[in-house]
C-alpha cells in the first residue's frame, strides 16, 4: 500500500477534501492510504508528527495556492522537506495546482504539475474534471511505484489476540468525517457578485482576443453599472453577436445570473440563466439550460459558467 502525504494551507481545506473524496477508490481498493495534519491525535507534538508522516510517505501532494506559497511552514519545512526526499529518489513529490498563483520559478516549477499543463483546479469548467485529471496524473505515479501501488490486504486480529504495537493500529480511524456545511444568503450573494464580476472580465478579455486574431472583426464592451454589461461583435461593421448579462435577477430572482441576446439595457427578455446551487460542501452554478442544452446539472465553476454563456454569445458568428 503506497502513502500520501498531502501539504497544504488551511485556507485551502475545502478544496484538499473534494481531492481526497476523489481518491477514495484508490483507498477502497486498498492502493492507498493518506494522512494530513487534520489527523493528529490530541496530545502529539504537531511538528514531529508532520515530520514522521513526511519523511516515510511514498508521494507528498504540494497542493499549490497563493496560501500555500504564502505559508513558512507549507513552504519552508514541509516542502523543503519533501523535495529533499524526491532529489534521494526516496520520495515523489507532485504538485497539485489548486488556484492560480505564480509558482513555475519556484523549486518544485520543473516537476510535472497536475491538472494537465498546470492549469490550476478552480480555472476548469468543472472541479469534478479537474480533480479527476489529477487523480488519473497521481495513478500514473502509483504505476511507476511499482509493488507498492499494488493492493494490499490488512491482516484482521482474532478475538482475544494481542494486538502488536503498530502506527496501522495508532492511526486507525474512519475517513469519513465530512460534515455538510451551511451556506448563508451573504455566502451565496458574494458568490454570486464574484461570479458576475469574473464572467464580465471573461468577456472583456475575449473580445480583445477575438478581434486581435481576426483582421475585419470589431467590438464593443461597456459596464453599464455594477450590476450588468454589454457585449457586441460586428463584421465589417455589420453586428452579428450580441448579448447583456445581468446580475440584477430581473426575471428568475436573486439567485441567478441572466443572459440577453440582446445588447440593449434594460435588455429584452432572458435567454439563459445562471443559478447559484450548493452540495454538502461547495457552492457553484448551474445552468437553466434554455440555450445550455445538456449541461443543466453540471457544476459549474466561475469560469464554467463564463463559458456557457460566452458559447451563446458567439454561436452567431461561428455558424456564418
């Protein structure tokens, strides 16, 4: 059974517990086990436990952020620590990239990062995506291990044997210990505005990009308010996309981010519509699906929801 060591910041639990939910077929098939500092037990010195688990652990997972690279402890002791290991060849170390930060000149910027191409977790259409290239990346490791990503079977005591002093045994525990959280209506209006406000620079900056690379392309964007802008396309001055987006909720309510195929405002009518849903852990966007045909129960992360309704906007002009 290979062990992994996750290094992380706190401020990044949340996204470290959707990794580990993800890597639980590998621990149901007995491949893995994993140990983070949430685990150690009431009494035992904090810095000599972390130390143990990392100098014995198979692949350390540096799950990136601008809190980890912030982080002396993350940074200096647990990361110096285990790119010491990986140089001895007696460790592997993988890089997790969970939010964009600039971390390629840092010391461990020439290992293969995880997602594909480094592209942090929150910047996929999907986080269930993103956590799934990453556990595919750390199964090619357990491959490479060799015997020790293979299967192993836990001896189980005989009532009345004595039971030999192991850390199997010290450390036994359930892993599941995930305990829904509740989000509260300033939890979703901020996710909402920030929402908004990404898909409003999405736009901004694609257009900019759309008519860079397209001689004979135009464009305008204008914020109207804090609340709604506007976007348009024009072909040799002929104006073939356009479209408002509207964190107002007009039409659907105040959980919801509205698309217009109009570039008119107050814009007529709603088009699509973006609502802020939560499971027992996360909060994300989901499409109505009035134009977002079969994406209506994906998880959207902010820039997932961009997407949906960026492919509106230009659909007009990609079908000339």
């Amino acid at each position: 059974m290979a062990t992994l060591f996750f290094s992380y910041a706190h401020a990044d639990e949340d996204l470290r517990d959707q990794l580990e939910t993800h890597l639980s077929g590998l621990r149901r098939q007995g491949i893995i086990s994993s140990w983070h500092d949430r685990r150690i037990i009431a009494g035992t010195e904090i810095g000599q436990a972390i130390d143990s688990h990392i100098d014995t652990a198979d692949i350390v997972l540096l799950l990136v952020s601008p809190n980890f690279i912030a982080s002396d402890y993350c940074y200096e002791r647990e990361m110096g620590r285990a790119l010491e290991r990986h140089r001895k060849g007696e460790a592997r170390v993988i890089p997790v990239i969970l939010r964009p930060c600039d971390w390629h000149d840092l010391p461990f910027g020439k290992l293969l990062a995880t997602p594909t191409d480094g592209r942090p977790v929150t910047m996929w259409p999907n986080i269930d995506q993103a956590f799934l290239d990453a556990v595919n990346a750390i199964k090619r490791a357990l491959n490479e291990l060799g015997q020790k990503a293979k299967p192993t079977r836990q001896t189980v005591p005989q009532p009345g044997a004595n039971v030999p002093a192991s850390p199997l045994y010290d450390e036994a525990r359930s892993s599941n210990l995930r305990v829904k959280k509740r989000f509260t209506d300033l939890d979703r209006d901020r996710f909402r505005h920030e929402g908004f406000e990404y898909i409003a620079k999405f736009f901004e900056n694609s257009l900019q990009e759309l008519t860079r690379r397209n001689p004979g392309l135009d464009q305008t964007f204008r914020r109207i308010d804090a609340n709604t802008f506007t976007a348009a396309a024009y072909v040799d001055g002929e104006k073939v996309c356009k479209g408002s987006v509207s964190v107002s909720g007009r039409n659907m309510g105040g959980d919801a981010i509205e698309y217009s195929m109009s570039d008119e405002h107050p814009g007529h009518g709603m088009n699509e519509a973006l609502y802020v849903k939560s499971d027992d852990q996360t909060m994300y966007f989901e499409p109505l699906g009035m134009q977002a045909y079969g994406r209506e129960k994906e998880k959207l992360t902010f820039q997932g929801a961009a997407e949906v309704f960026w492919e509106i906007f230009i659909r007009p002009l990609q079908s000339r």
